[in-house]
C-alpha cells in the first residue's frame, strides 16, 4: 500500500508541476481531497467486510456513491481543461447531477456483478442491503433498484440538464452524464467492463466499425 501511495502522490505533484505554469496549480488539491475520499469509502468498505456487516440500504449507498470512483475520476480530468477554475471543483463536491450518476453506476455494477462477487467474498452490496433490511427476494430487490431508484436517477439527470441556470458549462456538465451513460450501457446486461469478450465490440463499434450518422 505505501508503494501504491507514493504512485498516487507522484501523480498528483506532477500535476501541480504542469498547472504551476498556468498559475493553477492551487486547484490540484480538489482531485487530492477527491482520492482521500475514495480510499476513507475503500476502507470502510473493508471493515464492513471483515466484520461481515450488511449496513443498511441508505448507509451504504452514501459509500458507495464514493467508491464507484466517478468524483474521483472526474477532478483529475477538470484539471486538464484550461477554463475550469476552484467553482467548477465546488460544484462538483455538492452536484446532484453528479449524485444521480454515482447512484446509476453503482447500483448498475451491484446487479450485473453480484454473483461473481458473492463467490469472490466481496462486502455486501446494494442488493444485499436492501434484501436483508427488507426481507425481501433478490429479484424484487433488482426490480425496485432498476425500476425505482435508478430511474428516479435518471430523471434529475434530465432535470438537471434542463435547468437554464447551470452554474458550469456544458462541457463539464456531459462528462458527468456520459460517465452514467458508460455505466448503463456496461452494466446493463453483462459486466461489459470486466468480460473482454462483450467490450471488444463496444470498442470496435465506436472507434473501428462505427454506425453511420
């Protein structure tokens, strides 16, 4: 783990390295502040498991809208964009677009993973927590998190997307929404992410073999 934090923190101080020239070099500690909090989510994800807790449906969805890494993934990329400044970063702490689309990912991960994970003694998931706070069956606990919650989040996507007082361009706002769009299109059926055999053609769909427009 040390090895794997001084990596990280490489990354990190070459980033103010680059943005010291633009004079933005004070913004990199938002995409620090965004990896401290994934790994506090990582690590409560790991007591969980060695303790064998299956925390409630709403206690783990406030860690696992963390751990599915999207704020994590996405302040480092606001970085790399020359027009973004600290308000961006701000907005992105407290986003409900942003909620809604860690909400889509990882609930879409839970259910296309779940058996996999079960074998491999993962903690428990979002369909496990909400199964055993509601005794209720793993297909009724899919159905509800499909039906209820995942289309509720798509609908403060759209909602926020309509808004004609969106404090950050569009440009950002689409990085949010696409990330959501990846995980539904990922997770869908299969664990596209992980099973090479079904993302080779997602790939060679967009970038070799692409449908005409």
């Amino acid at each position: 783990m040390k090895i794997i934090y001084s990596i990280v923190l490489d990354v990190y101080h070459g980033f103010e390295n680059e943005l010291k020239k633009e004079g933005r070099s004070h913004l990199v500690s938002y995409a620090k502040d965004a990896m401290k909090e994934l790994v506090r989510g990582d690590h409560l994800e790991a007591e969980w498991f060695h303790k064998r807790c299956v925390p409630p449906f709403d206690e783990y969805m406030e860690t696992g809208l963390i751990t599915i890494t999207f704020r994590a993934l996405l302040a480092p990329s606001f970085l790399g964009i020359d027009s973004v400044g600290a308000d961006a970063f701000e907005w992105l702490k407290n986003s409900k677009i942003l909620r809604a689309s860690q909400a889509i990912g990882r609930l879409m991960n839970d259910t296309a993973t779940r058996k996999v994970e079960q074998k491999l003694g993962h903690s428990a998931s979002s369909l496990q927590c909400y199964m055993n706070e509601n005794g209720v069956s793993e297909e009724e606990a899919i159905k509800y998190i499909r039906e209820e919650v995942i289309e509720s989040a798509w609908k403060d996507i759209n909602e926020e997307q309509m808004r004609p007082n969106i404090v950050v361009p569009r440009e950002l706002l689409m990085l949010v929404v696409n990330l959501a769009r990846v995980a539904q299109s990922f997770y869908n059926v299969n664990d596209v992410y992980t099973n090479t055999t079904y993302s080779k053609e997602y790939v060679k769909t967009t970038f070799v073999e692409p449908f005409p427009i």
